[in-house]
C-alpha cells in the first residue's frame, strides 16, 4: 500500500468491529524478550491477544492468538512517511489525497491487501462456520475479553471492540494535538499554507496543523459518502460508531464513474501539497512517529 489513508483506516477500524481481527504480531507464539521499544511493542501486542485467548477459552470458544506480520515498506512508502516531497507529488499526481483512488486503481492502492490481510486472520475463518446465534454469543464474548485483556494488558477499561478502536482513535488524535498544534515551527508554516490555499481558492476553516493536515482528505470523503448515501441510504443498523470513528456508507462505483471525482481530487491534492510543500516537510515525520507511538502504547495494529 502506498499510503495509509484515513478512508483506509476506517475499513480497518470497520473489519476490526466485524470480524474481531487482532492488532498484534506475526505468529501465535510470545515474542522474546528485549529492551528495544520494537520489541516491547510486539510482545505487548502477543500479550493482549494471548490475554484474549485465555478468556474466550474460559467463555468455551476457540480463539487463535493473531498478530498481523509486519509489513516491510518499500522505499517510496518510507519516503511518504517522511515527508518527501517528490515522493509525495508522484502520489498525488495519481491518487490524489487517497479517496476516490480506490474506486479507481484499488489494487494500486492497496484495498485489496488491506481485505487479504483481513482474511489471513484464523479467527475470521473460525467465526464464519458459527451459526448466526453462535456468532452473535462469539462476539459478545469477543467484546468481552477485549475488555479483560484490556485491563490485564493496557490497564485501561474498554467493553468493547468498538470502544477500544474509539480509545486509539481518541488517544491518537489527544497526542496528535497536543504534540503538533501547539509547535511554533508547524503554527507558523500552517499559516503560510492557509493563506496559499485561500489565494487558490479553497476554503480554510481551520489553520490548525492537524485540521490543515486532513483537511483534503475530509473534503472527498464527505464527497464519497454523500455518493454512497444517495445510493443506498443511511448505513443500515450495526456496531455503534463513536465521535472519533466515524459511520461512513461507501458507495458503489466502477473505475469509469470514480474517474471524474479522482480528477477534480488530484487537482486539489497538487495545489495542496504546492501550498504546504514547506509544512508537509515537518508534519509528516512528526505526525509518524506520533502515530506510531501510540499503536505501540495500545498494542494496536492495522
């Protein structure tokens, strides 16, 4: 995948509530010791699954112990996540902000491993061949050994799948906030790019460095959910969506109907990157490590 975007994120975090998919390492076995922060992510991630197995044992389900192999990032991909410009324009100039991209080149940009990945999990497999009252008495039970594990592993009190893809969701965003919006250099440079955009003629609600950062992506996925519920109506009922993982109805449309949306996209996400060329440089790296500190934090994975 060539780059993680938020529409992608939401699947995730959507697959993680339907399925109960893992957040954890490449194998069932604990990871050994180490005092690298790498390996103590890993092995904190081994323990909540393992933590999570242990209680769906006791609840008389199977539950296999997953945690999706690390993914090795080709050099484009470091690129993107530093920061580089060039690597961010060759994107852009094909992807745009990573919308309506999936609709148009989805292998390119990764929905499918991102449903291979899925489906690689044990425990997907397992739950399928549940009748429908077995299913449902699994997840409750699921929902309630994330809790458990929660609390042996994390140390915080969750009830849910949803509830803790809600904490991370919340935690990363708390960090991102805390740690970037308040930076005088990415104030600054937020600034300069606010008033770029608006000489282009985009509109700039807010010039905070986290709401500048999404503001694109924001944009075109209200588009490509306003396309979805004209097509199908509001999302039927199902998992409850917190504040900060947002219900979204994806629409259904060919490479030849996305076209003209990924197009006006593209355009946006250039003159985008042309105006925060200079903050993007300094954004990016950051809101990595940041984000990456907080999967390790909360044992989570996608």
């Amino acid at each position: 995948m060539l780059k993680r975007s938020r529409l992608a994120l939401a699947m995730s975090f959507s697959a993680a509530v339907l399925c109960g998919c893992g957040g954890a390492a490449d194998s069932a076995q604990p990871a050994a010791q180490s005092s690298s922060p790498a390996a103590a992510a890993k092995d904190k991630r081994h323990q909540f699954e393992a933590a999570k197995a242990d209680c769906m044992k006791q609840k008389g389900f199977t539950y296999v112990p997953y945690v999706k192999p690390e993914k090795q990032e080709t050099e484009q991909e470091r690129k993107l996540v530093s920061g580089d410009y060039q690597a961010m324009r060759e994107y852009r100039e094909k992807f745009g902000f990573g919308i309506f991209s999936q609709h148009v080149y989805p292998k390119e940009i990764g929905i499918e491993s991102l449903q291979e990945g899925i489906q690689a999990d044990p425990n997907v497999k397992l739950s399928r061949r549940l009748s429908r009252a077995q299913y449902e008495a699994y997840n409750t039970a699921k929902d309630a050994c994330i809790g458990v594990a929660g609390k042996q592993v994390l140390g915080v009190s969750i009830k849910s799948n949803i509830e803790y893809i809600g904490l991370f969701a919340k935690a990363f965003k708390r960090a991102k906030a805390a740690e970037l919006d308040g930076d005088p250099k990415l104030v600054e440079l937020s600034g300069s790019m606010a008033t770029c955009l608006k000489g282009k003629g985009y509109t700039v609600s807010d010039t905070k460095p986290t709401a500048l950062a999404r503001r694109g992506e924001d944009l075109f996925m209200d588009q490509l959910g306003a396309l979805g519920r004209e097509q199908m109506g509001d999302p039927p009922g199902g998992p409850k969506m917190t504040k900060d993982t947002r219900e979204f109805q994806m629409p259904e449309l060919t490479p030849q109907q996305g076209k003209p949306y990924l197009v006006k996209e593209v355009k946006a996400a250039l003159d985008d990157l042309e105006c925060g060329k200079d903050f993007y440089a300094v954004y990016v790296p950051r809101e990595t490590a940041v984000k990456q500190k907080i999967n390790d934090q909360y044992a989570f994975s996608f």
